[in-house]
C-alpha cells in the first residue's frame, strides 16, 4: 500500500550564527494524516515556521528527513503549495492573472491556466473579481488571491503559515471558516501554523503544541468537536475545554521562553 500523508522522522533544524548554534527544532517525529488538518501552535520563536518551511522543502533540515506520499522532500515541489503571512499579491497583475502566476512558471498551458485559475478564484469567493488590481481589494481579499493562487497549482498539500495574522479578529473568523470549507471541498493536506489557539481548535482536526526552543512537539490534541462547526462553537463547554488543556501547555512554555529571554540579556 502507498504510504500517505506527510511523515517526518527525527527532524532536527540549527542555524549557525555569530552569537553560536541556534537549535531550532529538535527531534520532530510526527505523521500527518492524508487528507487530514493539523494546526501548529507554540511560543513565539519556537520553530513553528522553520518545521513548517522543511515540509515545504525550502529549509533542509540540519538532519532527518521529511516524506510526502512515501517520496522524501529534498526541495520545491508543486505538489507542495504555500501561503505565507505575507501580502504576496503582485500590484501590476490583475486577480486572475495573479492566480495563474505559479501555473506559467510551472509550465502549464495557456487554457488550462485560465480554467484553474477560473475554478479556484471561485473556490475562494472572488468571482467577479477576476479583472480587479491588488491595490483595490481589502486584505482579506489579497489573501483570498494568494489561497487561490496555491490552490489553482491543484497541490496535494497546503501549508499555511500564520496566514491572517495581519487581518482583524472578524475577517479572520470570516477567512478562517471558508478554509475549513475549502478544505472539506477539496480533501488537501493541511498544516496550519498560528498564534491563535481559539482558530487552530475551530480549524483543526488535531492541534500540535511546540515547546520553547528547541521546538519538540509536546503534545498532539486530538479536536473532538462536530465536523461542521460554525464560529458560535467558541462558547461551548467542550471547545473551552480543549482550549483550556493547550492554553495550560502553552503558557508554561511561553513563560520557560521570556524566562531565557530574560536571562540572556541579564
């Protein structure tokens, strides 16, 4: 049988600095699911985005490996598609022709390019805006564009870095429940890195809490909520509940961080 999902096996990440070795993360062995969606949450600093770029196969792991569908990750692969935090629009592209941005630089024909770009502009509720500029379009909407940019590419998994971090609490919300909708649409593999626990447990099928650098995953939250969830869930015993379980974690471990923090600079 075809192994499946993302495996990754004693990843460990160090970057070699002036100041000495920064051990970023550090024995990562996990499995995500096929099909499934993980969340990533932990301290600021922790390597939630460095585990997440090794997966994405733009940070080589200082050792171990990481697998997708049995194949080891040695670098960029469309198979792979990223969102980033960042504003990542091009200004002088119009929408539809900034969706179809990673097809023409992965050689995709012309027609096919158009229909992809058509299907995911639509998929993320931009239909209507395909003619429209960056520079007119909220920033929600631009991350709308950068989603769908990465779902035309039809990748087998998504990687999501903090993508609404720069978006207020309500377009994030709002954001937040069209991608789990996508995601239930399409079955893509999700990892979903954010700060915010109250959307990781909305989102999420499984929720993973880092530890203070070096990160290592200290725990792995199963989300045992309804599958169709809709945002008023937040007030629910059983969603305060898990909440409550990761906050206890994740506070012991922010604190373990500024602690550090504050020694080193004494």
């Amino acid at each position: 049988m075809k192994p499946s999902g993302i495996e990754m096996s004693e990843v460990s990440v160090r970057f070699d600095t002036p100041d000495g070795a920064v051990h970023a993360v550090e024995s990562v062995t996990e499995h995500v699911p096929d099909g499934s969606f993980v969340s990533v949450v932990g301290p600021s600093g922790c390597g939630k985005s460095t585990l997440l770029a090794v997966i994405s196969g733009l940070q080589r792991p200082s050792s171990g490996a990481v697998a997708i569908g049995g194949k080891t990750v040695t670098g960029p692969d469309p198979s792979i598609g990223v969102v980033f935090q960042e504003d990542s629009t091009l200004p002088w592209r119009t929408v539809e022709d900034n969706v179809r941005f990673a097809m023409q630089c992965n050689g995709v024909g012309k027609g096919e390019q158009r229909s992809r770009a058509r299907e995911a502009i639509e998929l993320v509720g931009l239909a209507g805006f395909e003619n429209a500029y960056p520079t007119t379009l909220s920033g929600g909407m631009r991350q709308r564009v950068a989603l769908a940019r990465t779902l035309a590419v039809e990748p087998e998994v998504v990687l999501m870095d903090e993508p609404f971090a720069a978006l207020d609490q309500q377009t994030r919300i709002f954001l937040g429940a069209e991608v789990r909708r996508i995601w239930e649409r399409t079955g893509q593999t999700v990892v979903f890195v954010t700060h915010d626990l109250s959307e990781a447990i909305l989102l999420s099928q499984q929720v993973w809490v880092m530890s203070y650098r070096p990160g290592r995953i200290l725990e792995v939250v199963g989300v045992d909520l309804p599958a169709q969830r809709d945002p008023a869930i937040v007030s629910s015993h059983e969603f305060n509940e898990l909440h409550n379980r990761i906050w206890s974690v994740l506070q012991a471990e922010s604190m373990r961080g500024f602690q550090q923090q504050e020694a080193a600079r004494a």
